[in-house]
C-alpha cells in the first residue's frame, strides 16, 4: 500500500518535475509489477485468489494496468513504458493483451497529457488468452519451408519424368528399336480447316463435297499412320502398338475382316477408330451409282452394327473415285476422305512427293503378315517407326486433327 500512495504522490508532483516523474514513475512501475508477481504467487498457494482480491491485493493484470497508467507520462519524455521492464515479460504480454481491438482504448483510463491507455481486462481473461495464443513461427522458417515446396516439387516432376522415359525405352527395346518412339505435343483445341489438295478435284467441282487429302495442315513435327483392310490378325500387333502408346488409325474392308469382327474390338478397344474401306474392295469408278453406294453405305451399316458407331472418314478402294463417290460418301456421314502422301513396307518406303516426311503427312501401311509380305505386322511396323524416329516426328493421331 505504501508504493500505491508514493505512485499516487508522484502523479500529484508530475507537472512540476516531468523529468523526475518519468525516472522514479518507471522505478514504482517496475517495483508494483515484481510485488503483483510476487502477490500473485502467495495467492495462488493459499488457494484463494478470489479473497486475496477483496482484500486488495494486486493480481498481475492489475499491476500491469497500473504501470500501464504510470507509463504515459513517462512516455511524455520519449522513454519507453515501464511495463517492458518486467524481467519474467509475463507482464509485458498481459498489458499488450490486454487492447480490445473491437472496443478501442478506453478513455476513463486516460492519462494527464490526453494520451489514451487500454482497457483493462479480468486477470482471468487475459492470462487465458495468453496461455492459448499460439506461437507464430520465425519469418525466415516460414520463408524456407516456402521455398522448399516448389523445389521438392520440382524435384519430384523431374524425377517422375526420368523414370517414365526410362520405361518408354525399356519398352522400346523390348520391341526391336533402338530409341523411344517420341511423344507428340496435344491435340490442337482448334482443328485445323482442311480443304481438297489441289489436282485431286473431281469434275464439276468439289463444293460441298468431302474434302480429299494426302497431308494435315499443320505445324506441328507430326505424322499419321494409317492401316487399311484387314486380312492380317496379329495379337503381337495390338500388343506392340499399345505398350508404345503409338496411335493410328483403320481403315476395314468387311469381306477381310468378317471371320474374325472380335480382332477389332480389340483394336477398338485399345483406342484405335475403326473407319470405312468399303465391303469388297473394288475399283469404284468402274461402278453404277447404285453399286457404290452399297459399297460404301453397305460398310457404313456394317460397322455401327459390329462396332456401335458410324465412320465419318473414308478411304476408297486403291485411292480411287470420282464424283459420285464423294457425293454417296457424304450422304451416309463421311466428312473427309484421307489419302496417304506415302506407303509403308517391311524393307521400304514408297513416296507421292518428297522422299522424307513433313509435318502432317498421313502414311499408310496395311493388315497383311507373312501370308503377304516376307514380314510380320509387327517388323513392319517396327521399320516404320524407327523411320519416323529417326527423322525426328511423333506420331498423332489422325481424328485429332481431322
């Protein structure tokens, strides 16, 4: 009681010895604050702090709120407020807490020079707050475990893509190339538009009709292969292209391929589009009207039938047609009708134009096995792709483009 009455005094004296008041208002501050430690404790070990508040004895929030008062008008001077001097820094966190960001600094509290202090709070309340306040972790930990993630998830990409790699050429060895066929980039989001290549017009015009082409047009390192009739029914084959991840597209005759329509829901089921190559085979120009369209919306009906779609693309027989070809075709659902700009065979290559591919080439090969060729589908294949390796092409797939 007796420093509460020296404080008291010395809040009287301040406004004739500011300076002297600042210097003593901190050393009552600091000894109010080591007697509520002290206080505190002794009532904590009676088990009565709830008396030892009637009787008059500061908790440690109430000394805090008093050296809080006193540190204004030592702060007048530009010292720093005497709370600070606690040397447990129990106090100092209390007297922080203490400033209710929803309600302000309370004014009743305000001291000589105006300066508003905090409110003061239970001594309850604030030494709850403190107690369950989480720590906040050190600014340069935070920084360093950012910086970690992207890293080690960059790490993690760069791993994942050596692994893969690793695999895709185990995968091509294991079929007889020396390198990886390469991944081609995605499919445009736009497709290209594709028009009839010039000198491969019918008479009377090709408006409206389906456009006939050897190459896509794009710009992008790729080439489409194509496989057309089907008499050759290789398991090998389907295995091979699947586990390389290689896409192309068919091209079926039905008379090839009815003894055995289940091949081909392999094929189809490993992703590959089944398209129209007529029911027999023949040369259509030689045809009625009336027999081309068997011939090509007979095979339409065949293949939604055995298969459960409709081709929209279509190859004539030997790259044949004429205008009533490309009118029929367009009447049962075909949108184009690709050709090749050049032909695949076990030991060589046939080329329309320039013997080496450019970007958007479609080159066709065919079912046939050694009943045919001197080959099997999968050395035939295996050529091919090793050509376009080497040159420096992927390939994609043809309906993404068409």
């Amino acid at each position: 009681m007796r420093l509460v009455r020296q404080t008291e005094q010395l809040m009287k004296d301040r406004v004739g010895d500011r300076t002297r008041l600042g210097r003593r208002a901190r050393a009552v501050a600091a000894a109010l604050l080591v007697a509520a430690v002290g206080s505190g404790c002794a009532a904590g070990r009676a088990g009565d702090a709830g008396d030892a508040g009637k009787a008059g004895s500061p908790g440690i929030a109430g000394a805090a709120g008093v050296a809080e008062s006193v540190a204004p008008a030592a702060g007048a001077t530009g010292s720093t407020p005497a709370a600070s001097a606690s040397p447990s820094g129990s106090a100092s966190a209390s007297a922080s807490d203490s400033v209710s960001p929803s309600r302000g600094p309370s004014r009743a509290a305000s001291g000589a020079s105006g300066r508003p202090t905090p409110a003061l709070r239970p001594a309850s309340n604030t030494a709850s707050k403190a107690a369950t306040k989480p720590a906040r972790p050190a600014a340069g930990a935070a920084a360093g475990a950012h910086a970690k993630r992207p890293a080690g998830a960059l790490a993690d990409y760069a791993s994942r893509l050596k692994a893969s790699a690793a695999a895709r050429l185990a995968t091509a060895k294991k079929w007889g190339l020396t390198a990886a066929p390469l991944v081609p980039p995605p499919p445009p989001t736009v497709k290209p538009r594709i028009t009839t290549r010039k000198g491969f017009g019918v008479k009377g015009g090709d408006a409206g009709l389906p456009p006939v082409f050897t190459r896509v047009p794009t710009k992008d390192k790729v080439v489409f292969i194509t496989i057309d009739d089907g008499s050759e029914k290789e398991p090998q084959f389907i295995k091979m292209m699947s586990e390389l991840h290689v896409p192309y597209s068919a091209f079926l005759t039905d008379y090839l391929i009815s003894d055995d329509y289940g091949y081909f829901t392999k094929v189809q089921a490993s992703g590959v589009t089944l398209n129209n190559h007529t029911l027999t085979h023949p040369y259509l120009p030689g045809l009625s009207h009336a027999k081309q369209e068997h011939e090509i919306c007979g095979q339409q009906d065949k293949l939604a039938k055995e298969y459960g779609k409709r081709p929209t693309l279509f190859r004539p027989s030997y790259g044949n047609y004429n205008r009533d070809t490309l009118s029929i075709a367009k009447s049962c659902g075909i949108k184009a009708v690709p050709l090749w700009e050049a032909e695949a065979f076990p030991t060589h290559m046939d080329w329309r134009d320039e013997a080496h591919f450019e970007p958007g080439d479609i080159i066709l090969t065919h079912f046939q096995g050694r009943s045919e060729w001197d080959a099997t589908m999968v050395e035939n294949i295996r050529n091919l792709l090793q050509r376009i390796t080497d040159q420096g092409y992927a390939v994609a797939r043809l309906e993404d483009y068409v």
